[in-house]
C-alpha cells in the first residue's frame, strides 16, 4: 500500500500501483529531479543531429507512406503541430477520466527515459495537467494499437497543449482546454521537432487501461473465491476438495491460493460438516442404499474444481502484471534518441517499433478468455442452487413457502444473458489485422479493442457474482431453520458476507410480513449487491474477518 498521496517518477520504477494511485486517487505526482539532466542532454543531441542533417523519421520527414518526404528545417514545428490535429479523428464516447490519467502518467514516465528526445517543458505540461486535475477529452474508438494509440494520445495531446478544438475535463464538465489552461496559469504549447511523434507513439491507453484491468481483475478474482464459499454454505458442500494436499500435489500458484482463500473463508463453519449433510432438507431427494442415505462424495465440477478454474485468471493477470512492469518503464515511440558510441558524444535517432501493441494485446486478449469462467462457473452454482436435485434440498428456485411463488429462478435467467454476453467479449482482437497506413503499417496489433473489452467485461462479470451471492445468501436464509443451532454456524468470511448481504433483503411489510418468502421487486436488492462490490466494502468486510 502506498502510504503517503505523492508519487514519485524516474522513468523505471513505475508500478501498476502508482498508476492506479495517480489515475483514480489524485496521488500528486512529483517527477525525480536528477532526470532532467538526461532529457535536456538527450534534447540537445536530437537538435545537433538535425543541424547536423540527420535524415530522422518524423522529425525532418513526414510520417507513414510519407515518410520519405524531406521537410525543411524551418517547416519542423509548424510540421509538429500540423500533426496533431490531423491526427484528432476518434469517434465514440470519451474515455473515463481515469484511463486517460493512467496514460498520461504512463507517457510522462516513459519520457523521463530520455530516448524520447523531448524537452523538459512537455514533461512537465503533463505533470501539471495530472496534479491540477485537467484531463483531456478522448474519444473511445480509433486506436488500431500499432503506431501506439495514435488517435487517443492526439486528442490526449490537443487538450495539454491547449489547441483551440482540444477539450478537458475539469469537474465532471467538459470545457474548451485553451481556456481550462488560461485559467490555471497555463499558457499554450508550441510543439518543437520530434514531439508530436513522441506524444502520440505509443501504446500508453493500452497500458493504462490494462493496469486498471488488472487491479480490477484480482479484486474479481477474490470475489468469486468468496461466491464459491457462500454458495458452498448454501449447499452444505463437502471440503474434501479444497484440502491443502490435494492443490500441493498440483501446485500451480493460483489453484493454491484459490484454495487456501476458500478454506479460509470457510474456516469454522458448521453448516459444510458431514453432520450437517446428515440431516435431510424436504424438498432433498435422497439416495438410500440398504435403507441408510448414502454419504455425499462429490459436489459439480462448479463448486470442488472452483480452485482450478480460477487458477487460469490468477495466471492470466499474473502473466499481464508481469509485462507491464516492463512496458510502463520503457521507451515506448518512435524514433527513439540514442548516444552514439562510434562518434563520442554524438546522438543519433534509430527507427523502430517499440510502439507495437501486440506484447499488450495478446495477454489481454488471454485475461479476456480466463476470466470468463469466473462468470461461467458462477453461473452453474447459481443454477445448481435453484435446482433442488443439484443444490442437496434448497427450496426449488429459492423460493419461498407459498407455492406460487416464482422465487429467484429469473434471477438466473438474467445472469445467463450476462455470461453469453462476457463470451462474446472474450473473443481475441489481436488474432487478426486490418492494414493501414497504404500498407506501410501492415500488421497492427488492435489492442486498444482487446483492453476496452476487458474493461467492459468487468462489471458484468462483478453483476454475475453479485447475483450469486445473493442466490446463495437466500438459500442459507431460507434453510437455517431447518439445521440444529449447532449446526447453524457460517465460516469466518462467508459469516460476515452473509451477514451484509442479508442486511438488503426487504424483511417487512406495512403489515409486518416477511417478504424475502415471498415474490418481490429484486432489482433493487441485487443492484445493493452489486453497489457492496463496486465499493468494496463487502470484500473488505468479508476479508477483514479472516485476520480477528
């Protein structure tokens, strides 16, 4: 945890935690002040070699299929800031002030490489921007995720350089970004060579996107670790799968922790005892043998193999954390400034393709694909505890004692158009190409499209665990009763998560009946759920409870 609201950059020591501390908390970034001198040295060199004639991609030539189009030294700025607009064509709603806080911190960090070859100026634009809180309006949609995210970081770029058509955010409302920098003492940018290409080569909102995706993602991941417990409850599961020996016999890292988290969670519980099996709910249909009711040996694949399913999420965000730690320190555009070894201190600027999404792109794409059996398993529990034959004697459809009740049955109806929806998500981007750029860019890495899928996979994939908590914390309720009170008792975390979830059941009438027994406007009580997730609050509770 960061424990003090300052974030401190130098170009290679940036984390996904830092990212998401300036990005949705407002940490006030403050850039090391030994990196100056490396930029102004790498800035110097980049204006010799221009001097020197140099011929440098996007400096001194146009860009793309025109990037053997010699400009003359005194077009080079007026080049530069000819760029940006032509580049501002995204469509679609803007971007969430945090993704592009994300990669604005991302850009300025890879800048303070030195490679970049900008000057101190733009780096520190950006720095105010993040700490004044003035985000620039960027459109959804345009990124091919090659060439970096062109599209989104010029819009980003025409609001901190304060061009006339550039917008920001400031305050939830969208205003004129000339003005919003005017009335912060923030005068307009005049690009110099080289930086308009630096500003919009790289696949920064990729990043930004993916480190919010992987926060997000381990907090979903825990969560369904606790769905699966609560759900366990509900059924009276047998434990035998989650023992220790069984997952260090296999030991990938997230089926191990995925199985410690559940035993955890359960840690104490009455009510997944083999005494509590014994007693048989009405609506259970129970197997006999020689007249005695056979012990139960195996829960659904659903519930005893819930550590090997989350297993490929834990890897998944695993593997994405692990190239982010690379990729939010790197040098990321292009050309990149280089001191040249052969010619003493002569610097020279090399072409390449560092901006190259597909390191990002295929990795989300991967994320995608292992978190959609989060929702998927969900899923199956959640039907399993509306079917008496599956959920071992809870009320069919969770409903409640008068017989015409409908129950939570449509509740699962809803969930499954969530899970079909978060399939189609999962589908890869980065599989296939369109080529741009008159074939110059001939292979783009559509990353941008693989990280907004993963974003807007999240909350569905939150809204499917929030309604099996919910399904699972009514079965509990409505079978209580029908344990002995020594056997009434919930584990450490699935105790105090039902306790939460319990709270926002609808529990009387003007007339003072129960009405979770009965038919009622479920909306707003998963949509509670749902709100204890977004907040964190219920997870917090749940997992604050494993350590008293």
């Amino acid at each position: 945890m960061l424990t003090q609201r300052i974030v401190e950059v130098d170009g290679h020591s940036l984390t996904t935690e830092q990212v998401i501390a300036v990005a949705r908390h407002h940490h006030e970034v403050q850039i090391n002040p030994e990196t100056f001198a490396k930029i102004e040295r790498f800035r110097q060199g980049l204006e010799a070699a221009a001097i020197r004639g140099d011929i440098m991609y996007g400096v001194n030539t146009g860009c793309g299929s025109r990037k053997n189009q010699v400009l003359p030294s005194d077009e080079l700025s007026d080049y530069q800031m000819r760029y940006i607009p032509a580049h501002c064509c995204g469509y679609g709603n803007p971007l969430s002030p945090e993704v592009t806080r994300a990669a604005m911190l991302v850009r300025l960090n890879n800048f303070l490489k030195g490679h970049s070859g900008v000057r101190p100026c733009l780096i520190e634009r950006l720095r105010d921007c993040l700490n004044l809180g003035l985000t620039p309006v960027v459109p959804e949609f345009g990124s091919v995720g090659a060439s970096g995210d062109l599209i989104p970081l010029a819009h980003m770029s025409a609001g901190i350089i304060g061009l006339e058509e550039g917008q920001m955010f400031v305050a939830g409302e969208i205003q004129p970004a000339r003005t919003v920098l005017e009335n912060h003492g923030l005068k307009p940018l005049t690009l110099a060579a080289k930086e308009a290409m630096a500003l919009t080569n790289g696949a920064n909102f990729i990043a930004a996107i993916a480190c919010l995706a992987v926060v997000d993602g381990w907090i979903l991941l825990e969560t369904a670790d606790l769905a699966t417990a609560l759900s366990l409850e509900a059924i009276r599961g047998e434990q035998n799968a989650f023992d220790a020996r069984i997952h260090e016999a296999r030991p990938l890292p997230g089926q191990v922790h995925s199985a410690a988290r559940i035993r955890k969670f359960t840690e104490g519980s009455r009510r997944i005892t083999e005494e509590a099996r014994s007693v048989a709910f009405p609506d259970e249909q129970k197997k006999f043998s020689h007249g005695k009711q056979v012990p139960r040996v195996q829960d659904a694949y659903s519930f005893r193999c819930a550590p090997q399913i989350h297993a490929a999420a834990y890897q998944a965000l695993s593997h994405l954390e692990s190239i982010l730690e690379v990729e939010l320190n790197s040098a990321t555009d292009n050309p990149l400034v280089f001191e040249d070894d052969e010619n003493g201190a002569q610097y020279i600027a090399i072409s390449g393709g560092n901006f190259h999404g597909q390191p990002l792109a295929a990795p989300l794409d991967y994320l995608a694909i292992a978190l959609t059996p989060l929702a998927g398993a969900s899923d199956r529990r959640g039907f399993a505890l509306t079917t008496p034959r599956l959920s071992y004697g809870l009320p069919a459809d969770l409903a409640g004692p008068n017989t015409a009740n409908t129950g939570l049955m449509i509740v699962q109806y809803g969930v499954a158009s969530l899970v079909n929806q978060i399939a189609l998500l999962a589908n890869p981007c980065s599989t296939h190409s369109i080529t741009t750029s008159a074939d110059q860019e001939d292979w783009v890495s559509m990353g941008m499209n693989s990280a907004l899928k993963v974003r807007s996979m999240l909350p569905i994939i939150r809204r499917v665990l929030a309604a099996e908590l919910f399904m699972a914390s009514q079965g509990i309720t409505l079978t209580q009763h029908l344990l002995p009170e020594n056997l009434q008792q919930l584990g450490l975390g699935t105790s105090e998560a039902y306790g939460h979830i319990r709270g926002v059941f609808q529990k009387e009438t003007a007339k003072g009946h129960q009405t979770w027994f009965d038919d009622r406007y479920l909306k707003a009580e998963l949509d509670a759920v749902e709100g204890m997730l977004a907040d964190g609050s219920l997870m917090q509770s749940a997992c604050n409870a494993l350590t008293t």
